[in-house]
C-alpha cells in the first residue's frame, strides 16, 4: 500500500528550472503546511538495494551503509536550480553529523559523467562522504523504478524528475521523506528523533 501511495505522489513529476517541484510523501498535511519538514514512512520497509559508481569509480548502494543513518537521493549536475540547494543542505547535514551518508543517484546518466559528478562535489563543496552515483540508463531504470522516481527530458536541456528524500536508518529501512525544500536541520533532527 506504501508503494503505490508514494507512486501516486511522485507521478506528477517537477523538472528543474520548472516553477514547481513536487514532493514524495506517503500521508500527512500538505507539503506547503510542513514545509522542510520530513514525513513518516509508516511502516518502515526496506530500501532498494543497488550498486553503482561514485564519482570516484567506487561501487556504491544504500546496503552497504549498514550501521549508518544515510540519505539517498535523485540529482543531476546541470541543474540550475533545485539539485545544488539540495545537495548543500544535505552537505551540511554531513558535515553536522560526520556518520550521516549521503547517497545521490544521476537522473541524466548521459551527461552525469563521473568527471561532471566530482566537479558537481567540488563546486558545491560537499564532504567527502557525499557520493554522486551514475551508470548507463539501463542501470539506472531498475533504481528509479525501486524508489519511484521519474526522470523525463524537460525544456531547454533540463530533466524533469521527482524530487524527494529518503532517510534510511542504520537497519536499511526507509524512515522519513523530505520534499525540495528539505533543510540539514530538518534532516539532523529526523536522525536525533528516530536514534
């Protein structure tokens, strides 16, 4: 029943550099009533595992994070806008909280290059423990469909894709979602709450 909420709440997808973006929620007020603030996964399940290649060429995914509070999350590098603010509040959740992981996986695997990715860290200045994962399409297809996300070609080069994230508890199980607009704080206290 989860999946199929989530799926109905990220069908309408938010490209960035649209006006818009959309979160994936599972029940709760509106997004503009708890803006930044997460919504419960009720029940926890398990997030889907994968293996794919940081921006450093090591194979990365959410299992092997066992033990560690991590974020997964859906970014490109070109983004003009949305993707950065993310990743910095997720940058600075990190650097908050030196075990939280943060995992984002390409929704633009042809431009996402691993060369894209490591400039992405260094110009947004994201920890070391930031990984930015990709592969081919193929690859990534299996990934989207397991946490129900979109990823479409939007206007004027950008990707319109389903904007949310997904905090994962050190058992691997799906705890809390965050829309666009999630913030370190929000993330910082979601972990310290769930502990």
């Amino acid at each position: 029943m989860r999946r199929a909420l989530l799926l109905l709440a990220v069908l309408v997808c938010a490209g960035c550099g649209a006006e818009q973006h959309t979160a994936a929620i599972t029940h709760g007020p509106s997004p503009s009533a708890r803006a930044s603030e997460g919504f419960p996964v009720t029940p926890p399940v398990p997030a889907p595992s994968f293996l794919l290649r940081d921006q450093l060429g090591r194979s990365t995914g959410p299992q092997q994070d066992r033990g560690h509070w991590t974020v997964v999350t859906f970014l490109y590098t070109n983004c003009p806008d949305v993707c950065p603010l993310v990743a910095s509040q997720l940058g600075a959740a990190q650097r908050a909280n030196r075990d939280l992981r943060v995992i984002a996986v390409s929704v633009d695997p042809k431009n996402d290059t691993a060369a894209a990715r490591r400039a992405f860290v260094k110009r947004h200045n994201l920890p070391a423990r930031f990984r930015f994962v990709s592969g081919t399409r193929a690859a990534l297809r299996p990934v989207w469909a397991g946490y129900h996300v979109a990823a479409l070609p939007g206007p004027n080069g950008t990707v319109s894709h389903s904007t949310f994230e997904i905090l994962v508890d050190p058992s691997g199980k799906e705890r809390e979602l965050f829309d666009a607009k999630v913030t370190a704080r929000s993330v910082l206290r979601a972990v310290q709450a769930l502990s």
